[in-house]
C-alpha cells in the first residue's frame, strides 16, 4: 500500500466537492428523460399492497431484496426524481466506499482519485441514478471486497461482521453476486493457505453467508427454472466483451488500452501487488469468468451486468496514474476526471427512456382523458399508464403470450386484448393512439400493420417509439 498523503486543505473541502459533483450528475441525468421499462416495471411491481408485492417477486427471477426498498422507498413520493432516488442514495454512499476501499488498498491520494473517478464515470452516473437494483449490487460488493481486505489485514470480528452483512445483501440483491463472491473465497484462500486457522475462519465467514442466503434458496430454485424456460439473455459474444469494456473505460474506445495499462501497473510493485491482485479479483477477473461462463451457455454476462467492477477498476486506475512522476500523474490524473466528465454530458440518454420523452412530449399536446391508447408491448404500456393515467390503455397480444420479462405476471387481463377492440373503438368513433417500441420483447409487427391499416397513414417515428393516429369514423 502507498501512504502518500493528500494536502491538508484538499483533504478538508474535496470530499465535500467529490460529493456535491457525484449529486448533481446523477440528479441532472434522472431529470433528463422519463422512466423506461425496467424502471416501470420495478414500479408497477412495488406500488401496490403488500401481499402482491411478494407474488410478483415470486413470479420474478431476481433476489427479493431491492423490491423491498424500492416498496418502502415509495413513502418518497412518486415523481421521477423521487422514484430515482433510491438508486441515487446507493450511488453516493458507492462513491464513499470507492474511497475508503482504495484508500485502504493504495493510500490517501489514490483513495481521493479514486472517488472523483468513480462519482463522474458516465455508466455509473447514469445506473446509480436508474430505479433498479445495480447500484446496490455494486455497493454490497464494494463494502464484501473492501470489509475482507481488512479482516485479512488486521483480523478484527467487526471487519468480518460487515463482510458476512454486505455479501449476504449482495445475494439478496442479486444472483450475479455468487460468482464475485466465490472468486474472492478462492482468492483469500490462497493468500491464507499457510494460515490454516484463519483460513478455515474465512471459509466459516462464507458458511454464514450461505445461512443468512438460504431463506431465498427455494425461491431462487423456482427463479432458475423459470429463467432457464424463458430467458432473454443470448451467448455473449467477442463484441459484447469488448462493449462490457468500452462501457468500463468511461465509454471511450480510445481509453480501452489505456485504462487496462493504468490497471495493471500497480501489479508491477511489490508494495501493491497483494493489492491489486484483490482489486482485480473484486472486478475485472469477474468479468472475464461471468463471460467465459455465458459463451458457455450459462446466462450470467450482459454488458451492463458488469459495471459492478466500476470501482474496483477505478482504484486500479488511480494507483496507476500516481505511480508516474508527479508532473505526469497530476496531468493524466486532470485528464481522466475531464474526459470522464465530458461522456457523461455528450453521452445521449437511453434510446428507449428518449424516445419515450419524445413520446411525451407529444402526447402532453394531444392525448385527452377518455381517448384510447393501444400498445403492441408492455413497454409502452407500463409507460402509458404511469403518465396518462386518465386515459384508457390497451395492450394488443396478437395471439402471443407474455413471458415474465415482458411483465407477464403485472398486467392483468382486464387491459390484454386482441385485434377486435381496435376495430371496435375504430367503429364507434373513439379517438385512439396506438404505441409501439422496437426493443420490446413481443412481435410488433401484426400490431404495426393493424395500427397502420386503421389509422390509414404512417407512424410517426420517435427515435425506437412508433407512433399512429386513429381517425374515427
């Protein structure tokens, strides 16, 4: 570890700063567009009663654990920003973890770089911001890695009481988590192998891991079968590895070999090898095993999944950057943080949470309570419903059946429909919108071509959304 210290008067106001930055993109980046699907359907999930939060997280394939906050976060209100909120939350205490775990590992500066790189990183701006379970994901894993560098370090029972709390809430928060964690029990077995009694208390701390997990073992059983049925993750290819790390070098092809060079250069130094062995087992190694795994057919990678060594990565990073000359690594150091900075801005928002703010701002000016939106997707749906509750939404199956990733166990019979009802509405004069989004998980293309034959004109194309206008008759 390097114990290079930060300037008195950078140490007093930076984390203040680091903090107050890591607030303001993510708040700007959830004002920019609307939710989108998953979001919503995290949404629809949790905004009901008790009772049918818990059957549609058993009809679900993730860990229970964010439906629980995300249920006992709606006291927050229900805006945009406030649903966001959550995520919010867990992306700032992130940032702070970031610091103390690379603190730890590689001193003071690189702790400080460590957290202005993670609180202005373009993906993790815009995942600690979104209403889903990745930010948490990330933060449990930092708290494991970092709380089990400690109690390898120094042996103290709290630093084992935190790594058994973070990893067991990593778990319930998402199944990913077991490859990461099983990786780090591998890893720190090595380390202590000449330590045979704290090497079987570290196997011991994973036991009560696995106990405080086993009250979702049968719910996970039933979750395995149903994603094995019905799945929507495809073999990773070359492609989605060099995407996965794209997305990891701020977003930026170019910085690729780059970040990967800084990461490695702490491996070069006795003093920070052990170190960054234990960053690169918390982040990067995971990802290469989670792809290996999916080429294999197991559906665990998908390039957004493994943002979750965002931190660890960016401690890799700074200990490399502050291992060149002074001169060298105060301007690379610049550099980073500004190039970081810059794709967050010039980075669009999500197609599909864009074209559904397109979507808005169009249906504010026209839509009237009482006219009839038809869907060909949920994810126009759960969108309609949240926005223009007034109106009246139907989704048109065309003979398909929802799987449980197009949110087959939210959407009730009451709104499902077939081609009848357009003609219907059509004939009695209705006004009627008809809605569909090219991401979406169902075939679009029946509905298209019914929406188009009624409304006797093209859609109106908004970025992934289609949109018709019905002329009643």
């Amino acid at each position: 570890m390097t114990d290079a210290r930060v300037p008195r008067p950078l140490a007093r106001f930076a984390p203040a700063l680091v903090l107050l930055a890591a607030l303001a993109l993510r708040v700007r980046e959830a004002l920019r567009a609307p939710l989108w699907y998953d979001e919503l359907y995290t949404q629809a999930a949790v905004n009901r009663p008790w009772e049918e939060v818990l059957r549609v997280m058993r009809g679900d394939v993730h860990p229970p654990l964010h439906f629980v906050l995300a249920h006992l976060w709606t006291f927050a209100g229900h805006s945009d920003l406030a649903v966001r909120g959550l995520g919010i939350l867990a992306g700032l205490a992130g940032v702070c973890v970031a610091w103390g775990f690379a603190r730890d590992l590689f001193g003071a500066r690189a702790g400080l770089l460590t957290a202005a790189l993670v609180a202005l990183h373009p993906w993790h701006v815009y995942f600690s911001q979104e209403a889903r379970s990745y930010p948490w994901l990330w933060l449990f894993l930092s708290i494991s890695a970092w709380s089990a560098w400690r109690w390898a370090g120094r042996g103290e029972r709290r630093d084992a009481v935190l790594f058994v709390l973070s990893s067991a809430l990593a778990l319930w928060t998402h199944y990913l988590a077991g490859i990461v964690l099983a990786l780090q029990w591998v890893w720190m077995l090595a380390r202590l192998r000449r330590e045979g009694s704290r090497a079987l208390a570290w196997t011991g701390w994973h036991v009560a891991v696995a106990l405080l997990f086993a009250p979702v073992l049968p719910l996970w059983w039933a979750q395995l079968h149903r994603a094995g049925a019905d799945h929507w993750l495809p073999r990773p290819s070359v492609h989605d590895l060099y995407e996965a790390a794209r997305k990891l070098a701020f977003g930026a092809s170019y910085l690729v070999p780059v970040v990967l060079l800084l990461a490695c250069t702490p491996l070069t130094s006795a003093r920070t090898r052990r170190a960054a062995v234990h960053a690169l087992g918390a982040g990067l190694v995971p990802v290469l095993l989670c792809w290996t795994l999916g080429t294999a057919g197991v559906r665990v990678f998908a390039p957004k999944y493994m943002m979750f060594a965002i931190p660890s990565l960016c401690a890799l990073i700074a200990a490399g950057t502050l291992r060149l000359p002074k001169v060298a690594s105060a301007a690379l150091a610049v550099a980073l943080l500004a190039l970081g900075l810059r794709a967050g801005f010039v980075r669009a928002p999500y197609p599909e949470a864009d074209a559904l703010g397109r979507t808005k701002r169009v249906l504010d000016s026209e839509l009237r309570a009482g006219d009839v939106v038809f869907h060909a997707d949920t994810h126009t749906l759960l969108f309609g419903e949240r926005y223009y509750p007034k109106s009246r939404h139907v989704l048109l199956l065309m003979g398909q059946r929802l799987p449980y990733y197009e949110g087959g166990h939210l959407v009730p019979d009451s709104v499902r429909a077939e081609a009848g009802a357009l003609v219907s509405a059509h004939d009695h004069g209705l006004r009627w919108f008809a809605l569909a989004a090219r991401p979406a998980g169902l075939d679009d293309r029946a509905a298209a071509a019914l929406f188009e034959a009624a409304s006797g004109a093209p859609a109106e194309t908004l970025g992934v959304v289609r949109l018709w206008r019905g002329q009643p008759r």
